[in-house]
C-alpha cells in the first residue's frame, strides 16, 4: 500500500484560500478596468471638448478675417495639446492646415467639428478633424489599470497572510500537537492529559471537542485499568472454581459422592511414599456390602442404588476429616485408606464401620432393607507397593467372607 505524502491540513487551506483570493482579486481587476476604461475614455472626451470650445472661437476669427499664418498657429496650438496626435483644418475656401502625425488617421477615424462663422449664423466656415493620441489614452488606461490590479494584489496577500497566520495559530498547531500526543501515547503514559498551548477563549470549537474527547477516551481507559486486576482476580477465581467442579466431577463416583477409583489410583502411590519416606503407619480397608445381589433382585436396582449411598455416608461418618478417603471401588465394593493409623486402630476403626453400616435402610417408599457388610484390613509394610497392599487387603475380605460374613478380618 502506496502511503501519501504528509501535508499539512493548514497549508492546504491556505494554498485554496489563496487561489480563490487570486481568483476574486482578478475577477474585480477585471471588472474595475472595464469601468477605468470607460472613465479614460470620458476624460478623453472632456477634454476634447475643453480643447474644441476654447480653439473654435479663434479659428472662426482667423478664418474669418483670412489671417492664414494666425489659423496655422492656432491648429498647431492645438496638437501642441497633449492629448491631440493629429488636427486638420478644411476651409470652405479650399485651404488646408494640419499638424500633427497623420498617419494616426489610419489608425481611428478622429472627430469631426463644424467651425461656425464669427457671429454664430450662416454657413460653417470649415471641418476641424482632430484625432487624440492613442498612446497617452493607453497609457493613462494603463496606469489606472496596474494601480487596480496592485491595490487588489497588496489587498489579497494581506488578507492571506492575515488567514495563514490564523490558520496556523488556531488550526495546524493544535492538530499537530494532538497527533504528536496520539503518537507518544504508550501503555504507562495512558493517563497523562492532553495539553493545547491555545489562548482562553469564551466559547469552544471543534478543537476543544477533540481534546474533550480525548480527556473522555483516557478516563475511560483508565478506569478499565484500574478495574482490569480485578476483572482478571475475579475471572481467575471462576476459573479456578469451574476446573475445580471438573476436578471434583472427574474424580468423584456420581453416585455415591466417594472418590473413584481414578483417584485411587492417582493418590494412593503418594500415600504409599510419603509412609514410606517418613517412616509413618498407613493402613488400607476393603468394605463389601453382604448379599448385596438379592436387594438389587427383591427391590430393584434404584433401592440398590439408595443403600449404596446410605453405606456410603455411614462409612463417611466414621472417618477423620480431611485424612481418611474412601473410595467406590466398584459394584458395592468400597476402599478406606486411614493414613496415619496402624493395624491395631485400623481394626478398630472398621469395626466401626461394621457396625455403623449393619443397620436397617430405610427407602424412600418406607420399606426397610438389613444389610451388613464383611471387611478386610491390611497395614503398609515397608517397600510395598499399592497391587500388593490392596491384594493382601482383598484377601483379608476373602476371608471375612469365608469366616461367615458380617465381620473384620486383619
């Protein structure tokens, strides 16, 4: 993309005014010399006139008393006259006189006077033909003219120099530094004010819109600044919130709320070092609902659903807050891990559980289910790893089972 040469928004409004000033300035030249033409010419003719009735007189005498050196006199008195090029004298008698350049007659065609007789009646006497100078009729019509044009050129460079002055003052400058300000705005200048170095004034105009509107746009940015941490906290912390419940969603059994066997997986080899590390007791209980088939076949799989949760809650009601988990293992199988416990108080702990899950359910139709449930215990012995504790786990509720359900086996 081709960018187009910088030019100042003054310059070129000085530049238009200026040919527009030209413009009009020649349009009244124009209009002026015809006007000064017309005037030349009636001064011309005045003067003409003046010539004409002060010489008449004398030639009629001369003519009249045939005083022909006097009428030669008087007819170069009158070429003498600036204004005359050319003056011929025709006398009714044949005689002629003339001075003058005659080949001015090639040029115009001259003005025709009758020369009456002496005492105002009768036939003329004469023809005087008197033809004016042309280059003093161009001359003054010159002189006129330039002095027009000059008066309206001195006029029009006033009058633009006065504008540019103007322009520059009130326009160009306060443009450029606006654009100088737009072009230094940076990140930590954001909030730094618009300063026009421009006299005070009792009303404002399209520039002073401009700055307010610059003043409104930095206030505006500012405030979105000064509200952007805590938008970017605030969303942050819904962030955090949502991957949380995803958390939560991806590690929890939908049914019963305990952890899934997912986490198991993912937490209990950290349990198994840190014990390991620090030398610290850790013990792990396999729980497995009794005959739990025949209250999915009596009662239908929703009322087996309502006393997996009712298992699970009694089981949670029975552990240490935030240090035993629990976890559906599968079906109606579940895993406790008791950290920090030994074998002794892990024993103890699920025949808790035995007993606090060997109670009567009652379901949302009022009907009541008995359940009892068989567990298996086996503490963490050094250097094992989580297949081997969960088997020996297993194998311990194996043998709960065996042994006539109902009952702790460790």
């Amino acid at each position: 993309m081709v960018t187009a040469a910088y030019r100042p928004l003054a310059h070129v409004l000085i530049r238009r005014i200026v040919l527009l000033a030209t413009a009009c300035a020649l349009l009244l030249s124009a209009v002026q010399g015809v006007l000064t033409y017309r005037q030349v010419q009636q001064r011309f003719e005045a003067t003409l006139q003046d010539i004409v009735s002060s010489n008449l007189p004398m030639l009629s005498v001369g003519i009249w008393d045939i005083e022909a050196e006097a009428v030669r006199r008087q007819v170069e008195t009158i070429v003498a006259k600036p204004e005359i090029g050319y003056a011929r004298l025709n006398v009714a008698t044949g005689q002629v006189f003339e001075a003058g350049d005659a080949a001015l007659l090639r040029q115009q065609p001259g003005r025709r006077f009758e020369i009456p007789p002496p005492r105002g009646s009768g036939e003329a006497l004469g023809t005087l033909l008197i033809v004016v100078q042309p280059a003093l009729l161009y001359q003054a019509l010159t002189q006129a003219l330039l002095a027009i044009f000059l008066g309206y050129l001195l006029l029009t460079l006033l009058i633009c120099s006065l504008v540019a002055y103007v322009l520059r003052r009130e326009v160009e400058r306060p443009l450029r530094g606006m654009a100088e300000f737009a072009g230094r705005l940076a990140p930590s200048s954001l909030t730094v004010p618009l300063q026009l170095s421009r006299p005070a004034r009792p009303h404002h105009d399209e520039i002073d819109l401009v700055a307010r509107g610059f003043a409104t746009l930095q206030a505006a940015i500012s405030r979105h600044i000064d509200t952007l941490d805590q938008q970017v906290e605030e969303r942050t912390r819904q962030l955090d919130a949502a991957l949380s419940d995803i958390r939560e969603l991806s590690i929890r059994d939908g049914l019963t709320g305990c952890y899934n066997r997912a986490l198991l997986s993912e937490r209990l080899p950290s349990e198994l070092e840190r014990a390991q590390r620090y030398q610290r007791p850790l013990a792990v209980v396999f729980c497995d609902a009794d005959h739990f088939k025949p209250v999915n076949d009596r009662f239908g799989h929703l009322a087996g659903d309502e006393v997996l949760r009712a298992i699970a809650l009694r089981i949670g009601s029975q552990l240490r807050q935030d240090i035993d988990w629990v976890v559906r293992f599968g079906g109606e199988e579940f895993v406790i891990v008791l950290p920090e416990t030994d074998l002794a108080a892990a024993l103890v702990t699920a025949e808790r559980l035995r007993a606090a899950i060997s109670t009567s359910v009652i379901l949302a139709d009022g009907r009541t289910v008995q359940i009892t449930a068989s567990l298996g215990v086996a503490a963490f012995q050094s250097g094992e790893d989580v297949e081997s504790l969960l088997n020996r786990a297993d194998t311990q509720l194996y043998l709960a089972k065996q042994g006539g359900r109902n009952r702790v086996m460790g």
